[in-house]
C-alpha cells in the first residue's frame, strides 16, 4: 500500500503542481526567515566567544569615575602582566581650519592598549606615531563633518593637537557610536588636566595582558569584594562576550519573532492549500472509493502529497535562507564590534528542515481530515453531502493536541525565556478564540438582524455571510490571524525604532551648555545673549552620594541577605534644586516643597526632596515620609521624602531623580548647565566656538545635531528591522490570497445561477464586493485590535519600551487588507460571468 500510495500520490498532482507552487512559496519564505536568523545567531555567538579577547582588548580591566586611591593603585602593581592606561571624558573638540565644534569622546592612551585586535587608520602608520608628542587620531565622521583632513590640527581644551591620522576601527568599538558621540584619541602624557575640575566626569581605566595564563575569572572573583568597597568595577574577556550579546539582545529578539511570525504565516499558507487542493479533488477521491479504495488509503495519497510539499519547502527555504544568512552581518555592520565569520549552521538548516516538513504535516493534517469522508457517491452524484464533522472524532482533537503542542514548542525555542514563549502559544490559542468568536457573532448577528429592506444585491453580499457552505469562519480566521501577527510585527518595529523620543520645537531649548563652574556663569551667559540668543534656564547641579537608607547605611544594606542592595544604591547621585517641576516631569503623589527657611545643614533638620517614583518604589524600597541621607562634597545631609514625579526620560533636557528646594545647597560645590534656543545652525556654531575658545571645559550639545544623528541611527535600524520584516508581510500576502482562493468554489455556482436567473454582470460583482467587504473589513478590524493588545504586552514585557500607537499604519493597514480582500476575490473570480453556465458547472463539479 506504500507503493500504491506513492504511486498515486505523484499521478494525481499532476495537474496541480503550478497551482501548488503559490502555496508552497509561503512555507519557503518562513523555513528561510527561520533559518537565516538561528543560522546569524550561531554565527554571532561563536564569533563573539572567538574574538572575546578583541571585545575587551585586554584580559582584564578595572575602571572607575574617579582616580584610583592609593590602595587599588597597590592591587593594580600587585597583578603585574603588561598594563596600559587610559582616560575617557567629553569635551569640545575645536578646529581651526573651519571654525568648526563638536562635543566629543575623548580617550587618553598610555602604554600600547589595545592588546588584542588591531586599530583601524589611515595612514596604517598612525596607529602608533599618534602616541608621540601632541597628536591625535581623530574620528573619520568628524574629519568628513568639519572638511579636514590628516595635517591639520585639532584643539581640545587649551591644547592645540596635529591630526596624525583618521581613525576607522577600534576594539571594543563599533562604527555606529562614532555617530552617536565622535572619538578623538591622544597621547595620555599630553592632556590638558584643567579639563579635569568640578562636576566633570571622567573615567580612568586600566587594562591588563597577562603572559602567565591565570585564571582572570578566579582572580576577579577574588578581587569583587574590595573592587565594590573601592566602588571599582572591572571587566573580564567573557563579561566583554556578555555585554555585547545582551546590548544586541532587543534586535536579536525582534528577528527571531519575525521568524515565528514568517513560519506560523507559512503554515496558514500550507493548509490553505491543502484545503483548496483536496477540495479540487472531491472527484477524483471519490472515484478512487468507486474502485475499492479505503478512506485511510486516500488519506494516505494526499498526506504523502502534504509530506512532500513540506520537504520540497523546507528544501528550497534552507537554501534561500543560507544566502539571507550571509547578507545579514552587512545589514548589521554599523552595530557588530566584530567582523562576523560566516559559516553554514548545519544545526539551523537541520532545524528548518525539521520543522518545516513538521509544520506542513500538522497543518495539512486538519483539512485532510474531509478526505475519509468522501461518498462513493459523489463519483455519480455532486450534490451528495459530506457528514457533519463532529467533535467526537478522535483524529479531530488528536490533531488540534499535535497543532497546539508543536506551536507551544516552537514558540518557547524562538523566545528568549520559556515563560515568554507561553506567552506567544497563548497569544495564538487566544487570537484563534477570538477569531472564532467573531465569525459565530458575524453569523449570528446577520441572520438576527437581517435588512430585510436593503436592496437586492445588499442583500444577497449579507445572506452570503450565513448560508450553507459560508465562508465567513475560513475568511475571518485567516484573514484575521494574518492582519494580526503582521500588525503585531509592524508596531513591536515601530517600538524598537522609537524608544527614544527627541522633543523640540519653536521656543524649546535646543543649545546644552554644561560643566559651566559658578565663577563663568556670568560669562557664558554673556557670550549667548550676545549672539542674540535666549538664555532660557540655568540649572544647578551638585554630585552627591547616598549614605543612608530608612536609617540604615549602604553597607548594612550590603551585609544583609534579607535585602539587596541595586545600582541605586551605589551609584553618584547628580542632583539640582528648585520649587516647581520641569516640563518633561508630572507630580504622582505628595507635594513639591518650597524654599527652606533658616540653615538645616547647621540645625540637622531633615530636608524635604522630591523622587523620581521609580527610582523609590523599585530600587530603594522608600516611600513618602521615608528618610534618605546624602553625603554633600563631604557634608551629610538629611532628607525625608515630600512628593514623587514621574519623568518623561525620553526627553532630552535636564532630568533628575532627585530634587531639593532652593536655600539648602547654594553653597554646595557645584556647576550649571545653561539650556538656550537657536533658530539655525550657524547661530548655533557661533555661541559654541566662542564658548569654546574662551571656556574650553565648558561642553555643548546641539540638540538638532543630536535629532539628525538619531535619526540616521534609526533609518539603519529601520532598514534591517523592515527587510527581516518583509518576509513576514509577503508571507501574510500570499496567505491572504489563498484565503480567498479557497472561497471561489463556494461561490461560483451561485454566480452561474445568478447569470442564468438573468442577473447582470454588474449584480453579480456587486454582490461579491458587499460579501468580501464585510469579510475584510471584520477581519481586518479584528485582527487590528487583536495586535494593539499583542504589541503593548510585547513593548512593556519582551522589550521594555514605551509602546507606539501608529494610528497612520493602523488605519492604512484596515484598509489595505479590506481592499486587497476585494481585489482578489474579485479577481479570483474574473471570466465566469463571461463563460457559459454549463461550462462553469461542469467544471466546478
């Protein structure tokens, strides 16, 4: 029976395997999405772990916001190996030659850091002759920003540096943040130190290659216990793999959902076809019954079928998404520190190949079910009707188990965590209950509230929804569950690309001048009226440090197993004072205080501050009436918390987490950030290279210089986000039309009577535009508010990012799929008004 079966098989697609063609491509595009992303991913890990020691350009390092104290500088002799230096700050970098400024990341080098990998320059020579006397290799972005080139010169606070060479490549580095914050490296012995006063932040880093291959794992270990009294951290080859694999976590998790996505459209694509297959071969299966054949021996011919349509598209899907594979690195070349090694992923073309035949079979299972059923009869007679389905079959709720297992499975090797693979299988079950419930609601309510007064065509477009043989429950499933995932893909892409959100606009500040000390205030003020410009705000900033919590001190809080002491715990704390909120800030519960009357640092009274909420409830665990005592440049200072705000930190401006009311730290050491409004570029360059010329360690951000880079940063982003996306939405298009193929035979034979009962063409099309427009639409919408649901669970869960409405894509998205469902069942349908009943009837039956 094997052998008849696969005889048969192959004889009876004869024919149809054109037509199978369009179907099969759905399961291609899936199979390769699937394997292209896991093949990049096994790629990408192991080129991280091959190149660790490149990430770090060292074994180890230790890096802190302030300079060593004398005993970590004894720890560091005490580790020996080669050590090189390294000092990292902002500054503004000036250039002469054009009058040009530029905030930018400044790195001091001594000793030949980096170990491992190599510095990318031109001239290759540059890579070290920088390092002797005042050179610098300066940033390609700047040099191509600014119109100079290697000879020229550079100056960075009071120093004046000769442009050695064009730096192109550095560990640990990729090109995307040379976009972001411009590098500039020179010679550690030649930097100018009054860059280095109050309020500047400043990273010193030394890093270490060891000759003796100890264990730098062990010895970190070690060392973690004085490294956090000594608030030092430090960084290992593996922790270097580490970080880079979670900074690329978001996008890695958006292409394995896409992947998900492209595979579960593919297989909506495969039982379409197999019930549209198997409903072409009513005829043929019936005449098999004629001659003897059992129900199990043609089901066995068509899943033969099914198996070898899964097997040739999973073949052509693993090959396709091999080339993807390759293609991927350069999509993502501007964010990879690395150059990734391709290299075929036997483990991910095993595993498309797997799931792609076993997909096809899981789905083609449900709609193969009606080939067991098949009367003999139709073979003579077409108006015999199949048996009711009935739930209490056995294969039936075998197959909905197998189906809803295999999807869970899938779902939880695609997440990044098991739970949130659940959490896609629910989704799924949840969106098909849905689905469902709409169509009997459809159903149900046309048939209860009929317009019996319509016109005609209305009229026959609305029975159609409800009549034997409907189509309404196969065209809202599948119409719905493909405007839902890829709605859901389309708004996950659009919180990615806009977690961070840059605000303007006329009269907002646009000009950032920070680090100004109190003593030139004055002065930089001065210098922005002077260039007509308006000084919008003044703000003062003082650093200070927790030291208690409710009572107790940051290192009880460490010493007790019973708490956990987090970053906000440890960390600097830059805080301002003032009696009202900032526009990016909303008051959530208490009350702002005024200004302090008398002297509480003198008398110790406790000081009523504001927090940022999440900060309090989340990190430390304090709420209103709490106390919190801070260490001022030295001084303690008692504060009880007043009121809570919510920060818009997307915004970019001058947020805090603390704020404390004016009259108590006006003395406190301090700096200002001056924030003002230029209406173009070349105002904006003015005020900057006069501060920066009389005031070099005061630091300036353009605003609309931030807002372009972003948005080249994001158009990047945009471009690999929505080309891994477009095999998701070609997938839903070709499922889409099969959707709508398989309801041509429901309704051809109407059309013919409809023609032969005199109706005009015009009717006739009429009536399928009311009947698909219905199914659209209802889909459509359907699947929509399904996907806001989806997205907002993914943004807040998955991906941690503030969730996008995009109410242009949504609308946009109703009625494209509403349109494409009418365009297509009509086109599905052209000629058979043309041709004679007769023809069509015996055709279609």
């Amino acid at each position: 029976m094997i052998s008849w079966s696969l005889k048969m098989a192959w004889r009876d697609s004869r024919g149809s395997r054109r037509r199978l063609g369009l179907y099969l491509s759905a399961m291609v595009l899936g199979v390769a999405a699937l394997v292209a992303i896991q093949g990049f991913g096994e790629n990408l890990s192991r080129t991280l772990d091959a190149e660790a020691k490149t990430l770090l350009g060292a074994d180890y390092s230790l890096e802190s916001d302030r300079a060593f104290s004398d005993s970590t500088e004894a720890v560091i002799d005490t580790l020996g190996g080669e050590q090189s230096r390294r000092l990292s700050f902002a500054s503004m970098a000036y250039f002469p030659k054009t009058d040009g400024t530029r905030l930018s990341t400044i790195r001091a080098i001594q000793g030949n850091y980096p170990f491992y990998g190599s510095v990318g320059t031109r001239p290759d020579s540059a890579a070290q002759t920088y390092k002797q006397g005042r050179n610098a290799l300066v940033d390609g972005s700047l040099l191509k920003q600014f119109g100079v080139d290697v000879g020229d010169s550079v100056r960075v606070g009071r120093y004046m540096y000769r442009i050695a060479g064009e730096l192109q490549k550095m560990p640990r580095e990729s090109s995307i943040i040379s976009s972001i914050s411009p590098r500039i490296y020179v010679p550690y012995s030649e930097v100018d130190t009054t860059l280095f006063g109050q309020g500047a932040r400043v990273e010193h880093e030394v890093y270490f290659k060891f000759a003796d291959g100890r264990d730098v794992q062990a010895l970190d270990e070690k060392l973690d216990p004085f490294l956090d009294r000594q608030e030092v951290g430090s960084d290992t080859v593996q922790e270097a793999a580490g970080d880079w694999q979670e900074g690329l976590g978001n996008l890695y998790r958006f292409l394995s959902l896409v992947g998900f996505v492209a595979l579960l459209l593919g297989s909506l694509g495969v039982a379409s076809a197999v019930n549209v297959y198997v409903r072409r071969r009513i005829a043929s299966i019936a005449m098999l019954r004629c001659v003897g054949a059992k129900g199990r021996h043609t089901f066995q011919i068509y899943l033969v079928q099914a198996a070898v349509l899964g097997l040739l598209g999973a073949l052509a899907g693993s090959a396709l998404g091999v080339g993807i594979q390759a293609f991927i690195p350069r999509l993502l070349a501007d964010f990879l520190p690395v150059d990734i090694t391709f290299a075929l992923s036997w483990k991910a073309i095993g595993m498309g190949m797997g799931i792609g035949v076993g997909v096809t079979l899981l789905f083609a299972l449900w709609p193969l079910l009606q080939v067991r059923d098949v009367s003999p009869l139709r073979a003579l007679r077409t108006n015999v009707e199949p048996p009711t389905a009935t739930w209490r079959d056995p294969w039936r709720w075998g197959i909905v188990l197998a189906i809803a297992g295999g999807v869970t499975g899938f779902a939880i090797m695609q997440a990044p965590e098991w739970d949130i693979g659940l959490g896609y299988a629910g989704a799924i079950a949840g969106v098909f209950a849905a689905l469902s419930l709409v169509a009997w609601a459809i159903v149900a309510g046309v048939q209860r509230f009929f317009p019996s007064h319509w016109s005609y065509p209305w009229r026959q477009g609305l029975a159609n929804l409800y009549r034997p043989q409907n189509q309404t429950g196969v065209l809202v499933l599948a119409l719905g569950l493909g405007t839902f995932l890829i709605m859901t893909l389309l708004l996950v892409q659009r919180t990615l690309l806009e977690q961070i959100r840059v605000t303007g606009g006329e009269g907002q500040p646009n000009l950032v001048l920070f680090d100004v000390q109190p003593d030139q205030l004055k002065g930089v003020t001065r210098i922005v009226e002077g260039e007509g410009l308006p000084v919008l705000n003044q703000v003062p900033i003082v650093t200070t440090q927790l030291k208690r919590v409710k009572g107790r001190t940051i290192a009880d809080i460490e010493r007790d197993s019973t708490t956990e002491a987090t970053w906000a715990h440890q960390r600097e704390y830059r805080v301002t004072y003032r009696s009202q909120l900032s526009d990016s800030e909303t008051l959530v519960a208490g009350t702002l205080a005024d200004s302090i009357s008398g002297d509480p640092l003198r008398t110790g009274a406790a000081v009523p501050i504001s927090i940022e909420r999440e900060i309090a409830r989340e990190e430390l665990n304090v709420g209103l009436g709490d106390t919190l005592t801070f260490d001022v440049q030295g001084v303690p200072v008692t504060t009880i918390v007043s009121s809570m705000r919510e920060v818009d930190w997307g915004r970019i401006g001058t947020n805090f987490f603390v704020v404390f009311p004016p009259g108590v730290l006006e003395n406190a050491p301090q700096i200002h950030v001056v924030l003002s409004n230029a209406p173009n570029e070349d105002a904006s360059a003015a005020v900057q290279q006069q501060v920066v010329q009389d005031y070099p360690n005061v630091s300036a951000i353009d605003l609309s210089l931030v807002l372009s880079t972003f948005q080249d940063l994001f158009s990047k982003m945009s471009y690999v986000v929505r080309f891994m996306a477009l095999f998701s939405i070609i997938t839903g298009l070709i499922v889409l039309v099969g959707a709508v193929v398989v309801s041509r035979m429901q309704r051809v034979e109407e059309s013919v009577l409809l023609k032969t009962l005199g109706a005009a063409r015009s009717t006739v099309l009429k009536i399928m535009t009311i009947e698909y427009l219905f199914l659209g639409a209802f889909a459509a919408a359907t699947g929509i508010v399904l996907a806001l649901g989806a997205a907002w669970a993914l943004s807040y869960f998955v991906f941690e990012g503030p969730f996008v409405m995009a109410p242009l894509a949504l609308g946009g998205a109703f009625v494209v799929v509403t349109g494409l469902t009418i365009l297509v069942g009509l086109l599905n349908s052209r000629g058979i008004y043309s041709r004679p009943p007769l023809e069509v009837l015996r055709d279609e039956t």
